[in-house]
C-alpha cells in the first residue's frame, strides 16, 4: 500500500507538490503570529527602555546624615541590603558640597564618592582614587583651577546660608591624582543625581556640572557637619523579559516595601515603566489576533478548497475502486494518502519557513527584537493548523465515499447539496452582526468574538459576492453565446456550472481583502501617529529647560535668536479650575515660524499670531535707580495707615523688584524710592496699596506724574489717555476700583472693606481683556494667569487643533500674558521650542543664555516610539499576513490549475467536436481572468466594509490618547500600489494557469489524433 501511494506520488507529482506548498504557506501562516508576537513583545520592551527615564530603572533612597555629634551609619549599613533583589543593583554614594582652591580662584562643587566609580571615567591624565586625601577633577575644573596630577587643592566644606553658600570648617590639602572626563553622561550607572548638568557660569558662560571625585576613606576623614547619602538600586535592562516582567515588578516592590518597614523613604517609578509595557503588550495581542486568526482560518479554507478540488478530480479513480470491491478502509487510505503525506511533510517545513519569515520581518520592521528561536506555544498553533488543514482534507473527500459508483464515473461535477453551504452561510451572517455588534459596545480591550469581527465581515461580503457572481457568470455566459462570443460564453458557463468556481472566488476575494484591510488599517495607523506627532509634539523639536523665572525664559531664548526664525519660548498658564481647558503661553512674534501649526479652520498661524498680538503701548520703564510720583491724596481718617508699593520686573529677567514707596499723607506730595537692580531697566508692573493694618480704607487720589533719575525727568506715561491705566474689577468682592484720566491727571478710587485684599492700579501695555484663540466656545471670560490670578480674556480666532493642545485647549501671548501678571514668577512648564531647520549652536547659546536644558525631543523620534509600540508593531504583521494571504490565493489558485489540467474533459471533448483552439483557449482565459478580475473588483469592496464597519474599534496608540479624531482613509499610493502588485501576481497566475490548460489540451488532442 506504501509502495502504491508512493507511485501515486510520482504520479501526479505536481499536484502533491503545490499540495506540499499550501501546506507549508498554511503553517506558515499560523507560526507568524505567536512568533511574531513574541518577536514584538520583545521590540516594544526595548523601545519603552530606549525613552526609560532614571527614575524608571531605579529603587532610589536618600538621606541627609548629621554628622555634628557622631557618625550615623545607619543608612549606609541598611538601606543597601534593603534594596538588592532579582535585576536591582544597589550603588551606594555620599558627598558634601565644598569649597576648592588652587593657584586660581576656586569655586563651590560637590565632593561625591560612588561606588564602581572607576569603570565609568576615563582618565585623561593620573589615575583613579585609591587611598585617603586624593582625589579626581573633571577637565574643565582642572583647567579653571590651573591644577595638574600630582598637584594639591585646598578643601572647606560648603554651606548654605543667607548670603549664599559660605566656606566654613577647617581646611583639608587632597592631592590631585587625575584628570577625568565622562564617557557617556547619560549611563544609568549615574541615575538621576544631576551630576553632570548645565548651568550659567559667573562669565555668563555655559558651565557643566564636575563634581570632584574622590574615595570613600577620604570622605570618612575630612570635616564636614552634614552629608548625603544615596542608594541607587539599579534595573538591569537585561531582566526586562516578557517572561521576567512579574518578577522585576515583585523586586522594585519589595525593596520598598522592605525600606519603609525599616523607616528609609525609597521611591521608584519603575511600575509606570512596567505599566507602559503591559499596556503595550495588550494592545499588542488586540492587533495581532485580527489578522492572525483569519489568516489561519484563510489557510484552512484554501487546503480545503484545494482538496475538494483534488478529489473531484478523482471521482472516477475512487468509483474503480468502489467497482473493484476494495475495503473502505484501502479507499480511504488510497485517497488521503497522498494529501495526508503532503501536508505532513509541508507541515514540518512550514514550522521552519514560518519563523524564517518572523525572523526576516523582525529584522526589519522591530528594532529590539533580537534573534526569533522556536516557542511552544508556536508549536501549538503549527499543529493545530496541520490538524486543521488535514481535517479539511478529509472533510473534501467525504462525499465521492458517499456518491453511488454509476455517478463517480460520470465527467460531470455534481451541483447538489447546496443546501449545506446555505446552512452554513446563514449560520454566519448572524455571528458577524453579533460580532460587529460586540466590537461597537464600550470595551476596555479586544477579546473573543470581537477578535474575529473584520474576518467574518470580509468573509460575509465575499460569500454574497460568490453567491450573486455565478447567476451573473450564467447570465453573461448565455448573452454571450447568443451573441456570438463562444470564448467568453464558454468561459463564463463554466464558472457559472462549477461548484468550486464560487469557493475558489470566495477565496480570491477574501486574500485581496486582508491584503487591502490591512494596508487600510497600517495607513490610518501611520496617518494617525504622525499627525498626532505634529499636534503633540508643538514643533519639530522641544526642549524642556529647568524651572527659570518667565521674564528670563522669553529673553534667554529671544537673545539666543534674535531673527525669530528658529526658536520660540512656551511656558504651561495655571489653571483656576480643574475642569478648564489648558493654556499655553507661546511667543507668538515667532509662531508662524517654528510651530507645527495645522491649518484647519481657515486661520494661518501668521493671522493667529496677529490676532494673539494687538499693537499696543510700551511698557513702563525705569532706566534709573530713583524713582519720584506727584500724588494727591484726599483726606485720610488719623488712624488710617496705607503704604504705596512699586512692583518692577527687571528687564534681565532677574525676580521681581517690591519696594515700599512709603506711606500715603493727605494732600498733595511727591514720593520718592530707591530701585535696586533697575540700573539697566525695570518694567513696571503696577502700583499696588498695602493696608498693613488689615482696616478697611476708602482711597481719593490724583496721579500728577512720574520721574526718574535726579535730577527728575517726566515720564510721558499717559496719566491724562483713556485707556492708559486700568485697576482690575477683580480684586475682591468688596473693592470697587476705579482709574480716570484728566487734565490734571489720573484720578484714582479706591475701596476696601477690610477684607485683606490690596489695590492696584496697572500700566495698560497689554491688550486688557487678553486675546485667546481656543478650539471651541469660551466658556467663561476668564483662563488661569501666569501669576495664578484668572485673566479676563477675549476671543480672537477659533481653530479645530492647537499645538500640543490638540482639540482642547486656548493659547495666549507669553509677552502679553506676563505683562498683565502681578509677579514674575518662575514658569510652569518651561520649554523652548525649535524649528526643523534650527541651527545646532542655538543649543549653546540658549545654555549660554542660563537655561539648563533637561531633555529634547523631536517629532521624528516621538514618531519612532509611536511606531514601535505594541499597536504599531501589530499593524506590521497586518502587512505581513495580508501578504501570506495573497501567498495562500496564488498556491490555491495553481492547484486547481494543476487539477484542471488533469480534468478537464469538458473542454477537451469541446476540441474532439472541433472547436477551434482559439475559442477553448479564449475560455480558459475568461474563466480564470474572470475570477481575478472579479476578485480585485470585490476585495476592495469587503475590505472597505470591514473598515467601515470594524475599524474605528482597532486601538492605534498603546496609553489611547486621541488629541485628534483619526482619519477616516490612509494615503492612498501604499494601498493601491499593494493592490496593483496583488492583482499582477494573481493575474500572472491566472493568465498563465489557462495558456498551460489550453497547450494540455492541445497535446493531448493530437496524441489521440
């Protein structure tokens, strides 16, 4: 028997061939997805490492030590040991700030041992610290410092006092034993101790943070009253493993938890690391099984196509063997046991072929990935595709065993039992409405049934398609005729009469349609990342600076780019009400010219710019350091105490100026004050009256003028304008201020209960309301101010998306803003932004300006995190399996080609009758071209159902932040062209299959004359 399904083998050997093929594309098809998932899990852990903060790969304890009375080595003994556990490992450090002198002026750096110090310095000259009073300078402190190998320095400790920090102690001589410079400033091995940041030097120049290191026994024996001490307890990114993320979480936990039992504060952000990888993975294994499961199923349905194919080719054979009397058992051996051993063989070589194919995939569309090496939860999944795949075989082959012998030897195809197929179609059309249904209702993730929802759309729209092509195939087919066409008659005929004609058209349909759902749905992904890029990220490039007063962050960067062309301050404006959209304060002078600003709306971010920044006066300014007001003041009750205060923003952007004017007398005088610090230009923010009693006041005063310098100059301030000068209505709930140009002056009132609220009268050199431009209706006339007092605002353009805002949110001038608050605090948020084109030098400048720039970011790499999250890496295997799927058409597509060579009686009885070979041929093109074609027709039609119907539900980010609806369509070039080359390939097939069916029956005619 074995000998016999061998011979059979050789025998029909290109059919068992194209078997073995769908067989190992079939596998393939279902090891890609568990192998590729396991292949993404890995790229999106490294990707969530590669963008990991300090604080995200470390346990972190600290502690200020006393060391005024005894040597407490608590800390130090414990806090190590509480720490370590599987992936953590603990680096114990402590330093002081001291003092260092050397045949130059000194300065104040920090005297830092760290443990495993020497492994991540590079010693340009000397060597490491090993023994007591030595110690190691960064390049630049060496050189300020005029020292060399080999050379002392002079040590105090450092302390903070009122008048800054103060040398104190006695002095200790260390011997310079090296010169040091950090390879890497970024390597986790120095956590988030700062050491090496960027600040203003006392030239005005960039100065990069050196700290002087030196030995643990050095520390023990110099001077010094406190000390702080550190355990960084390490992640090693080598435990971050799909199959590790449990343990790691468990050992950051532990060492907390352990650290708070024994009363050591330890923090950790470790757990949002881990909790952006768990959310990636599951939105990964949400993508992956929408196209995965379908894929398999496709595979199925093909090997059971091809073998009902197969087996209608072997009616006659399996009818001899019913006439001869063989057991049901030999049928049933003789019949499956070429496709039996077909599919075994391409099972085992599927298995390899399907991870050759990940391995190829990983390696070039996850970055991370790593090698991908057998699983078996692959396995699992490969066998049950070959025992799906051999159950579909059995099922094609069970009705010949059934049919009657005088049938089975007939040459016509039976048409009955389409009762079955019916059942079976009614049966689905339910369970993809419940599907579509489920998909739609509010889920947190994809699971069951919903995972299935695009496949059984596409594979209902291919079924009704199938359905309605063959009575139209028979209607064109019979026009045909009529008319003369016999190829196209003859061609559509056949496909209309054919039973597996419908199915292999079903098929055809519903590989183009994964193919075309899944460039649909890898577009809108794409689309959607990268314009979400382009709003989140507000520009090209963002710079996030350390905390700094606003007035400095707008002329730091100002100065850095005097043109406006590449660099632009922003800063985040307080909101007073949780439930308030958010505001930005940006530079609007330089808007236009580095936002990332989306134009919808009809409103350019030139004319937003316009709109955000009115003309208006110019600030008040003082250029002298003395200061005189002509004020009249009514009559005051005796016991009344009021004191005028001047409130003046340096125009260096050092913090604001407050000074006590002095106290107010009835009648008319002039006040004189000091101003220091306003030797190179104050602004005035306003004037405010102080009641340090706390009673209420009712205040009648005329301003006559202002004065600087001596001898005193008049101000043209526009005491006498309208609009001039303002007292906000805002103030309190029992103050009624009120500001009235005349000819003598502005006249001021002024009243007060005694709640505690103080007055102010304002300089107008902003526009009062603020102008916003928001993405929606102002809900109120107020937004949070700079200075955290609400700032009534104004409408000025409204935009469907803001920068960084997205669909929610209101946007200020920075300059105005600032101008209309009562302080120059430190700003919230503070960021620059930059242009694509921004020259590379302006980093310097801005660090040369005194910003300390934390951390940059550019669209292009926000846009490379987004494409390597769980969504983004599943979206790629959507490619890949609507490749495999074609992969699957075309193998389907030449089997029952090859089939049809061997049984395709019909036609070549046609040829015996003399039909020209022209026509027969002529039909074999119609016929094949024609399902092709029809596909390419249909496919598109089903993919772009299933999208309309599934694809809103597909989750495209990992943390599902929407700032902006997702597009309905992707770019349309990928799509088409990947249709372009599908239809190419199945059209080559099909062209091909019907010329090689037509040379067969040509051969064949002549060999029997």
């Amino acid at each position: 028997m074995i000998g016999l399904i061998l011979a059979m083998l050789r025998a029909r050997l290109g059919r068992a061939l194209t078997a073995l093929l769908l067989a190992v594309v079939a596998v393939a098809a279902a090891v890609a997805g568990p192998a590729f998932m396991a292949a993404a899990d890995r790229s999106v852990i490294a990707d969530e490492l590669s963008r990991a903060t300090p604080l995200e790969m470390m346990v972190e304890a600290s502690g200020t030590v006393d060391l005024s009375q005894v040597r407490d080595r608590t800390f130090e003994t414990g806090a190590v040991g509480l720490l370590t556990g599987p992936g953590l490992t603990p680096i114990f450090a402590a330093e002081f700030d001291a003092f260092f002198t050397g045949p130059a002026d000194g300065g104040a750096a920090r005297l830092v041992f760290r443990q495993g110090l020497c492994a991540h310095l590079r010693m340009v000259r000397g060597r490491c610290p090993i023994g007591t009073n030595e110690v190691v300078l960064g390049r630049a402190t060496a050189d300020r410092l005029g020292l060399a190998s080999g050379q002392v320095v002079a040590e105090r400790e450092s302390v903070q006092t009122q008048d800054g920090p103060t040398a104190t102690g006695p002095t200790a001589d260390l011997t310079v034993v090296g010169v040091y410079e950090v390879p890497d400033r970024t390597d986790r091995y120095w956590a988030d101790q700062h050491y090496f940041d960027v600040s203003p030097g006392s030239d005005g120049q960039a100065a990069t943070g050196e700290p002087v290191f030196t030995s643990r026994g050095t520390l023990e024996v110099l001077r010094h009253t406190k000390e702080t001490q550190t355990v960084d307890s390490l992640l090693d990114p080598a435990a971050l493993t799909p199959a590790n993320l449990a343990t790691v979480r468990a050992s950051a936990e532990g060492a907390q938890h352990r650290a708070a039992a024994s009363a050591i504060s330890a923090g950790t952000q470790i757990p949002a690391l881990l909790k952006r990888i768990d959310t990636d993975r599951s939105t990964l294994r949400e993508v992956v099984p929408l196209a995965s499961v379908p894929l398999v199923i496709l595979a199925w349905l093909v090997m059971l196509l091809a073998a009902g194919y197969a087996t209608e080719a072997r009616r006659a054979e399996v009818g001899l063997f019913k006439l001869r009397g063989t057991s049901l058992i030999a049928r049933w051996w003789l019949v499956l046991g070429e496709s039996v051993v077909a599919i075994l063989i391409g099972g085992a070589l599927g298995y390899l072929v399907g991870y050759a194919v990940v391995a190829v995939a990983a390696h070039l569309l996850l970055p991370g990935a790593g090698a991908v090496t057998p699983s078996w939860a692959a396995l699992r999944w490969a066998g049950a595709a070959v025992l799906g795949t051999l159950v579909a075989t059995v099922l094609a082959q069970r009705r010949p065993f059934a049919a009657p012998v005088a049938e089975l030897l007939r040459q016509v195809p039976p048409r009955g039992a389409g009762w079955r197929g019916l059942a079976l179609e009614a049966m689905l059309y339910p369970l993809t409405v419940a599907a579509v249904v489920e998909l739609h209702a509010d889920h947190d993730k994809l699971t069951g049934i919903m995972l299935l929802a695009p496949g059984l759309v596409v594979l209902a729209v291919a079924l009704l398609a199938a359905r309605v092509v063959g009575p139209l195939a028979g209607w064109i087919g019979r026009r045909a005729l009529r008319s003369g066409r016999l190829g196209l008659g003859l061609g559509a005929l056949r496909l209309a009469r054919r039973p597996g004609a419908a199915r292999l058209l079903a098929l055809l349909v519903v590989a183009v349609a994964q193919l075309g759902f899944a460039f649909t749905a890898a577009g809108v992904a794409s689309r959607a990342g990268a314009e979400r890029v382009t709003v989140e990220q507000g520009a090209p490039q963002v710079l996030d600076v350390l905390p700094v007063n606003r007035g400095a962050l707008l002329d730091a960067v100002r100065a850095a780019d005097p043109t406006g062309r590449y660099a632009m301050a922003v800063a985040t404006v307080p909101s007073i009400v949780s439930t308030d959209a958010p505001t930005l304060a940006v530079d609007s002078t330089r808007l236009a010219a580095v936002a990332n600003w989306r134009a919808e709306g009809g409103l350019s971010a030139a004319r937003a710019a316009a709109a955000l920044r009115p003309a208006e006066p110019d600030p008040v300014t003082f250029h002298n350091e003395t200061m005189r007001m002509d004020l009249s003041v009514g009559a005051l009750q005796p016991a009344q105490i009021l004191d005028l205060v001047v409130h003046l923003a340096p125009v260096n952007g050092d913090p604001a100026q407050v000074v006590n004017v002095g106290q107010l007398r009835s009648g008319r005088h002039t006040y004189t004050a000091t101003l220091p610090g306003c030797a190179h230009g104050c602004r005035l923010i306003g004037f405010e009256v102080s009641q340090p009693t706390g009673a209420g006041f009712n205040l009648n005063a005329v301003v006559h003028g202002l004065y600087q310098g001596d001898p005193a100059t008049p101000m043209n301030v526009g005491l006498t304008e309208k609009g001039r000068w303002r007292a906000p209505g805002h103030v309190g709930p029992a103050t009624v201020p009120t500001v009235t140009p005349g000819p003598d002056g502005l006249s001021v009132n002024l009243t007060d209960s005694g709640v505690g609220v103080d007055a102010w009268i304002l300089p107008v050199d902003a526009p009062y309301p603020l102008p916003v431009v928001l993405t929606g209706r102002l809900g109120r006339d107020t937004v949070g101010g700079l200075d955290d007092i609400p700032q009534p605002v104004v409408a000025a353009g409204t935009v469907p998306v803001l920068p960084r805002l997205g669909d929610h949110g209101t946007m200020v001038d920075f300059e105005y803003a600032e101008r209309d608050a009562r302080d120059t605090g430190v700003a919230v948020n503070p960021q620059v932004w930059l242009a694509a084109d921004a020259p590379a030098s302006i980093l310097d400048r801005l660090r040369g300006n005194g910003l300390t720039v934390v951390e940059t970011e550019s669209d292009e790499a926000r846009l490379r995190y987004l494409d390597r999250q769980g969504p983004a890496a599943g979206m790629r295997f959507h490619l890949l399996a609507g490749v495999l799927a074609v992969l699957l058409a075309v193998g389907g597509l030449v089997l029952i080609a090859t089939v049809d060579r061997r049984a395709a009686g019909q036609l070549r009885a046609l040829r015996v009758q003399g039909v020209p070979r022209a026509v027969v041929a002529s039909a074999n093109r119609y016929g094949y071209a024609g399902l092709v074609l029809a596909a390419l027709v249909l496919g598109p039609i089903a993919a772009g159902a299933a999208w309309a119907l599934t694809g809103r539900s597909i989750p495209l980010f990992a943390d599902g932040v929407a700032l902006l609806p997702p597009p309905l369509v992707p770019h349309w070039p990928p799509l088409v062209i990947a249709l372009a080359i599908a239809g190419l390939l199945l059209m080559g097939i099909a062209l091909v299959s019907s010329r090689l069916l037509s040379a067969g029956l040509e051969g064949r005619r002549g060999e029997h004359g």
